[in-house]
C-alpha cells in the first residue's frame, strides 16, 4: 500500500487527489470456520486467502525494477525506505505476482508481469497486453495460516488497520488519494478520516538536545473505538510503533472534554529525520535506547528524553481540557472517601501534593488500591524524614530543625488519624456483616453459630495464635481486649491455665489480671485472673433445656477454671482461690425455651427487652444474657460517636 502510495505521489505530485488505490480482499470458496466470535444476525466469513493492492501510480519503471530486484536497496532511503519490505510480504505469503504498465524516458507505456517467491525469487513473464494507463496491480496469494488466524478478519476492521498504519498520507498537506478496500462491500478510507477526527489541535514541534520532533495532535470522535489516549511514533511517512498515554499527564485518562463539553479522545502522531534514521529495517521499532544512564554527550538522546518532550506540550497544549479532568477525578476521590473509605480524609491533601491523580471513571476496587499504595508511600517518606530528623537532633540550626521537625510531627499525626479512621471503618463494616449473619436467609436459614463465632473470633485458636486485630470481641465487651489468656472453641484439657482434664470447649474463654493498671500490667503479674466465657448459640435456635441450659454450662466451665488454676499462660504458678471473679455472657436470641432458663435462673429482663442480666451469688459470676439485636445495638451506640465522626452511618 505504500508502495501504491509513493507511486501516486511520484505521477500526480501535489495533486494526489487523481490518484486513486484499492484493496480487494480475496475470500476462498469454503465454508467459514471463523476463528472470531460471531455476532447474533452475522454471517459467518470465509477464510482470507490474499489480497489484491491496485493503483493508478507511475509503475514499475526500470528504476522501480531494478530497485525491487536489488537486496537492501537504497533507491527511497530519502523516504525512510529501507528496501526490504518485499522481502517480508514473503514472510506472510506464499507468492506475489505483479502486473505494471509504465512510461519510459520517451513517455512511450510499456507493461510488465512477473512472480516473486522464497524458491525462485524473481520470474518474468510475458508481456501483458490490454493497459491503456500507468499503474500497477500487486496480487499476495497464500496467506499463511499462522497469520491469517492473527489477522482482522472483517472488511471494516481490515480497513482501520490498514488506515492506521497509514494515517500519515491522511495528515499530511494535501492529504491522501481516494483509497478504498473492497470485501462484499466497500469501505472509503477517506471518509473514514472524517469520521476519525473530531478536531485537529495546532500542529506543533519540539527540540531535545537540538533535534526537532514534529506533533500532529488531534482529538478523536468518541464514537471511535479508541478511548485511550496515545502516542504514535512514527518514521518513513508511517506509524512504527505506538504507546497509551492513560495517566502519563495528570489528568490524562481516556477521554476528555472540550469547552463545549463535547468529548474527544487525544493522539499525537510524532515525526523526525532523527526517526527516520534511526528505524530498523523491518520498522517494527527504533534503534534507540530506553534510556541514557549517567552523563551523556549532546547526540545521545533516548526514548524516555524525546517521551518526556512530548509529555510537557501535550500538558500545555491541553491544560484546559486536562485541568477539568483532574478536577472530576479530584471530586470522584472526594466522594469515594466521603462514602466509602473515610479513613483516607485526613491524608487526602497530602495524597495530592503526591500528584495523585485519577479517572474520573475508575472502579472502587481500583481507587482504593491506588489510595492505599500512595497513603504506604507516604508512610514510607515519613519514616525516612523522621530518621533524618532525630538523627540531625543537636547538630541542625534550631530555626530548621523545629520546622523540619513540625512537619514530620504534622505528617504523623495525619497518619494515625488516618490509621483511626480505618479501624473505626472496619468496625462499621464488620457490624454490618454480623447484621447480615443473624437474619434469615431468603430460605428461611440462619446462619450456624460457628459463622458468627469465627466473625468474633478465630475458632480452634488461643492467645499464643492470635494478632492484637484478629478478634473482634469489642462487639460483647471492650474489656476483653486486655486479657492474659484467650481461648477459642479449644478444650479445657488443652488450655495452660485450668489443669482440668475435661474435654469439654467453651466458644470464648478469657482470663485478665485484676487490681493492676491495665497499661502497666505485663501479663505475669497475679493475684489471680478474672474469668469471662462467652456462649454463642445459633439465631432462633429454640432448644434451651434443662440439659442444655447455656447458663448452667458458662457456669459450669468457671468452676473447672477455678477448680484447675494450675499455671498462667507463661507458665506462672497461680495461687490456689475460689474467688475470682467470672463474667458469663451468652449471646443467643430470646427464643421461649431460653426465656425459661433465663427466669428460672431469676435473671433481670434488661431495659429494652432484648436480654437479661444478674449475679449469682453462689458462682460469684456476673451472666449477661443478650440477643443478637441487643449485642449489634450496643456495640454501635459504643461507636456511634466515632461513626458519626467519620460520617458512616450508624444503622
């Protein structure tokens, strides 16, 4: 096709809208069987076998055969030509045959036909007969498998590839000749540049390290199938390679809108002698460096220089489009925060001093990753100062040693309100999932008590296994968090602190040391521990009875802890006593049956009716009876102050 392009050039000069090239695609007689999904109502395709390339250009002249017969030749190198794409068309077909009629020096037409294969190279045929004009018809036969598979397979698609590639004799000053491809129908690509481009921007040049670089910047229709914005570099009049430019210019992700509100998706088409010059030989890549380590002479200039140039005008030639894009990704991060991750509020004008930009159209999951991974970066920077800091303490002026130390104390301060707001977050959120667990399923279900157990806490797990986090047994009593021992669902025989051969597991077990400070306590200090165990019961389950009273059972497992009492969770002796204190909550919804037990152990019904409470006298244990809407009820009107703070809702 460039080829057929130049020659037009050649015969018609400037006045290339004479020319005219077309492309037929050729179709084998077989049925279809279509390697590409087809649509409902789309008939299915026939195998392309070859195409066709027709153009009303000079010819093969002598000068084009001799060229097209000599191996490297560099008879167009001043068009970038390297004169060995023939030798690829060989690479994806079997044969090429041609066909050419030409004017020689006397202006008198001639024609020539011949075939170009791997095993015979170039072989000449008779000479045609029957052309009344210039131009040449190049037939691509055999169309390998391996890329027929990989290849477009309709006409329209076929066409934007092929208009792609060549968009550069579309751009360029008087534009391109009528080019067409040709299937069951036939598509223009003339008026397929009408409907590619929405508006052309000021065509514009930069200079890195005294070489020039041309930009042809347009702005896409967003019908087009292209929504991201990118870089085509090009050489020899033809795009080479091409890069998405998605977030390479804060506030640059896919389209963007113009003053009218209409949108457009940005590309910049880049050229330069350097380019061409530097293309390989197949012009599927430059022969360029990445990048230029250390200090570097004048001429070595890198892919990463020349990108860079290209970054900072196209931030200036789109400032304003890209100033309201980073202002609609500022308010999607605002509102994301706002409704969905409070936690990053008190570092959010510190993200964006970060440069933090985002597509307004980004996915939650996404925007919270990208926030997390910059708010861990800040983290980062902020140890790295504070090291800095206290290692200039006394060695530093005192005027930038305070100041310098103010705004690392600032920095850390939003820090941890940050780290606030994430553990309030997820106590909301954990709220809500136990809501969810304790109502019915749309079956009629509930969920098993060990659903909600492992929610509160891991289950088959004690102290020993457990991070400070790993429990949420704030939900029944904040108190429990300061605890010298805790076990889940293990048995007594297994736990360090009862002695107790039974086999028997209570869900929760805790013992805390009393009389002691809790934020000066080390966990080996006695007299004795206080007891808690925690009973949970399946929601509705209606089955309390004489025999599986869960009030006699928590009180049943205190006394086996205190009747053990043989070492603490380090190992310590503790003291032989019948006294310590036992709290004993069973969290179970107030079903008939367990009303019963809860009156027979002549427990007090609680102000709201959703459980009871008393002391046994002779336990010496304190027994909270609460429902599932008791237990969520209470643990958010404990948080609901800081809830509100945050601006979650509380229910």
């Amino acid at each position: 096709m460039v080829n057929g392009l130049q020659a037009i050039d050649a015969r018609f000069g400037s006045d290339v809208g004479q020319g005219h090239l077309r492309v037929t695609v050729e179709r084998s007689g077989q049925d279809e069987f279509d390697f590409g999904p087809a649509g409902p109502g789309r008939a299915a395709l026939k195998p392309i076998v070859g195409f066709s390339v027709e153009d009303n250009g000079v010819g093969f002249t002598s000068s084009n055969m001799n060229s097209f017969e000599t191996l490297d030749s560099d008879y167009k190198a001043s068009m970038g030509c390297r004169g060995v794409g023939r030798l690829l068309w060989l690479k994806a077909f079997d044969k090429i045959s041609i066909c050419s009629a030409y004017k020689d020096d006397s202006s008198a037409l001639h024609a020539r036909q011949f075939r170009f294969s791997i095993d015979r190279e170039v072989e000449h045929d008779e000479e045609p007969e029957g052309f009344t004009d210039t131009g040449a018809v190049v037939r691509l036969d055999g169309f390998k498998e391996s890329y027929q598979r990989s290849a477009p397979k309709t006409v329209e698609a076929i066409a934007r590839e092929i208009f792609e590639h060549c968009i550069w004799y579309f751009l360029r000053p008087g534009g391109a000749p009528e080019v067409s491809v040709v299937d069951e129908e036939t598509v223009s690509l003339n008026k397929l540049m009408e409907e590619f481009i929405f508006s052309e921007l000021p065509r514009t040049s930069i200079d890195v390290r005294g070489k020039k670089f041309d930009m042809v910047n347009l702005c896409l229709r967003s019908s087009t199938r292209n929504f991201t914005p990118r870089l085509y570099w090009c050489a020899a009049s033809r795009v080479v390679t091409d890069e998405n430019l998605t977030g390479k210019v804060p506030g640059l992700y896919g389209r963007l809108k113009d003053k009218s509100a209409v949108e457009f998706t940005y590309v910049c088409y880049l050229s330069s002698d350097y380019l061409d010059m530097h293309v390989r030989a197949d012009r599927t890549d430059f022969d360029i460096s990445e990048r230029v380590a250390g200090t570097t002479l004048g001429e070595d200039i890198s892919l990463e220089d020349i990108r860079s140039g290209v970054l900072e005008e196209v931030e200036r030639i789109l400032s304003d489009s890209l100033a309201a894009a980073r202002d609609e990704g500022k308010a999607r991060v605002n509102d994301f925060v706002s409704n969905h991750a409070p936690r990053y509020r008190p570092v959010l004008s510190r993200l964006e001093s970060l440069g933090v930009t985002v597509d307004p159209s980004i996915k939650n999951p996404d925007l919270e990753l990208l926030l997390h991974s910059n708010l861990q970066k800040l983290e980062a920077e902020a140890i790295a100062e504070g090291q800095a800091v206290f290692a200039e303490a006394g060695s530093a002026p005192l005027e930038d040693y305070q100041e310098r130390l103010a705004r690392y104390l600032d920095t850390v301060n939003d820090i941890n309100q940050s780290d606030l707001a994430a553990y309030v977050s997820r106590r909301r959120v954990i709220l809500d999932i136990l809501s969810k667990l304790i109502r019915s399923s749309e079956h009629g279900k509930y969920s098993r008590e060990d659903a909600i157990h492992s929610l509160l806490i891991p289950m088959r797990t004690d102290s020993n296994d457990l991070g400070t986090d790993a429990s949420n047994l704030w939900i029944i009593d904040e108190r429990l968090a300061f605890h010298d021992y805790l076990a889940s669902d293990k048995t007594l025989k297994s736990m360090p602190i009862t002695g107790s051969e039974s086999t028997k597991e209570p869900d929760i077990l805790s013992t805390k040391l009393i009389d002691t400070p809790v934020l000066t306590a080390e966990g080996e200090t006695l007299p004795l521990p206080s007891i808690v165990v925690v009973e949970i019961k399946r929601p509705m389950r209606n089955d309390a009875t004489e025999d599986k009273d869960p009030i006699l059972q928590s009180l049943d497992y205190v006394k086996r802890v205190r009747a053990g009492g043989v070492l603490t969770a380090s190992g310590r002796p503790i003291p032989a006593s019948q006294e310590s204190p036992a709290f004993c909550y069973i969290v179970a919804d107030l079903t008939p049956t367990l009303v019963s037990r809860c009156e027979y152990a002549n427990l007090r019904r609680t102000h709201d009716g959703l459980g009871y409470f008393g002391f046994n006298e002779s336990a010496k244990a304190y027994i909270e009876v609460m429902s599932f809407d008791r237990l969520v009820n209470a643990a958010t009107e404990r948080n609901r102050a800081f809830f509100d703070k945050l601006g979650l809702p509380s229910s």
